[in-house]
C-alpha cells in the first residue's frame, strides 16, 4: 500500500484514494482494494454527502454479488454493481474513510 | 509493432461526490490490467510404479480455448525440493533441458486444441516436492511469461 493520492478537492472537501497495488498494475483474479479517504479541511461540519463508485467490468464484487464495503460514518446503501454511501455529517477537520473491495474478473 | 499475448489494458473506475444534491466532485482512478487469453495449464501426477517409487510420470496439457492460433510458445518445466533427472520426454516436440529446467518448443498451437506432454523423471531423493510449469512466449528472444501452474507432491 502506497501513499494515498489527492485525486480532487472541492470547496472544504478533498478526496485521496489508494489502491492496495501501489503502481496499480494488476493481473486477473488479483483482489483490488480501494481506501477512500474524504477529508473535511474546514472548521464547519459538512452535511447530506452521497458517495457514489461505480467500476468498470473487469472489477468484479469478491464473492460475484457484492462489494465488500467498510466506511467510517454513514450508511451504506447498495454495493452491487456500484457503491453508494450516504454520510449525514463530516465534522470539522475530520475524515471518512471507505474501504471496497473487489477482484480482477479472470476473463 | 510487436503483438504480445498479455496485453496491459487501462481500465477506470468513476467516484462521484453529491453534497446537498449538488454534484461536487468527479474523478476517475485508473486500473491497469495485464490481460493474458484464455491458454491454461494442468498438470497431473500418473500413481508410481510399485516396483520403482522414485521414478514418477506427470501429464502436462496446454488447453487453448480461445478462437485465435497462438505461435513461438515454450513451456518450461522443473522440480524444486528434490534432485531430479528427465528419463523421457513424451510429444512430437522439440526440446531441450538447460540447467534441470525442460524447455518444450511450441511453435504453433491451433485455436481450441491442446497440446500434451507426459514425462518420466527419476527422483534422487524423498519428501516434498513441487512441480513447476510456465507457459511463456518469446518476444524478440526475451521469454514473457503468460501462465504458472505449480503442483506439490511428496515422495
């Protein structure tokens, strides 16, 4: 696991996602692990946040039905095909952290 | 432009961030996947020959399942944990053994066939050992590996 990468940050949030292969180079059947990371960098709590992936084909749920998904705070809501969180608050300064996990299909 | 057989495809999965409704963050993480075609690899040991224990007999098949002709492959084989000695090679191909490694040429293989080996190895020695095949091909001389296949026996 690598250092996670600031992928975007928007008004007082800032999203970093790392992948369990640090190059992101994988081979099919090889399990793919995402940790989200979405930070709140400012003193106000941030409210109704919904966290949406969604993978391409070859990124399969680990056990064919569904994502093995972990967050922080907030609630899960389907994690089939894609994943959605819904978060009512992100305090101050404070980070939700999400972790899905996946496999590489074998084609 | 060279045509290798595992290809290294980009692929990219999307997060979205909606804060009141209000679609706030996009971005995309990209996966790269090495995509190798469907050429497996199966490896199965023949029970030992009750009067001689140490000399063993592994079948070695190459399934291809794909539509699509594959050339200049080379199966490579060998034992680790135990000293070992090729008796007999059974195929119409050609090979070589460099090393205790056995090196099977493979110059064409058809779409859908596959392709066996049985050897006979004489096993100097006892206890575990592991029987190790890979499917490579050969890219301007520089051998890629496509498949591993490894098996474990005890002698």
């Amino acid at each position: 696991m690598t250092e996670a990468n600031q992928i975007a940050t928007a008004d007082a949030l800032t999203l970093y996602c790392r992948l369990n292969h640090g190059n992101h180079n994988y081979y099919c059947g090889n399990v793919i692990e995402f940790t989200v990371d979405i930070v709140n960098n400012s003193p106000q709590p941030v409210y109704n946040l919904i966290y949406h992936q969604a993978f391409p084909d070859i990124v399969k749920p680990d056990d064919n039905t569904q994502f093995s998904v972990v967050t922080s705070s907030g609630k899960i809501i389907y994690k089939e095909e894609c994943v959605i969180i819904a978060i009512a608050e992100i305090k101050a300064n404070d980070t939700v952290r999400i972790i899905i996990k996946g496999r590489i299909d074998d084609l | 432009m060279i045509n290798k057989i595992c290809q290294k495809t980009m692929y990219r999965s999307r997060i979205n961030l909606f804060c009141d409704y209000n679609h706030i963050i996009s971005e995309s993480i990209p996966i790269k996947v090495m995509v190798c075609p469907k050429l497996l690899l199966k490896q199965r040991f023949l029970p030992p020959d009750f009067d001689d224990s140490k000399r063993i007999k592994i079948i070695l098949t190459l399934f291809n399942y794909e539509y699509q002709n594959f050339e200049k492959l080379c199966l490579s084989h060998s034992l680790e944990g135990v000293p070992y000695t090729y008796l007999l090679i059974s195929g119409n191909n050609e090979f070589s053994i460099d090393k205790g490694v056995l090196n099977i040429k493979i110059d064409y293989l058809p779409s859908l066939s596959t392709k066996s080996f049985i050897l006979d190895i004489l096993i100097n020695g006892s206890g575990k050992f592991i029987s190790k095949l890979v499917l490579k091909e050969c890219i301007n001389c520089n051998p890629e590996i496509i498949r591993v296949c490894e098996c474990q026996q005890i002698i």
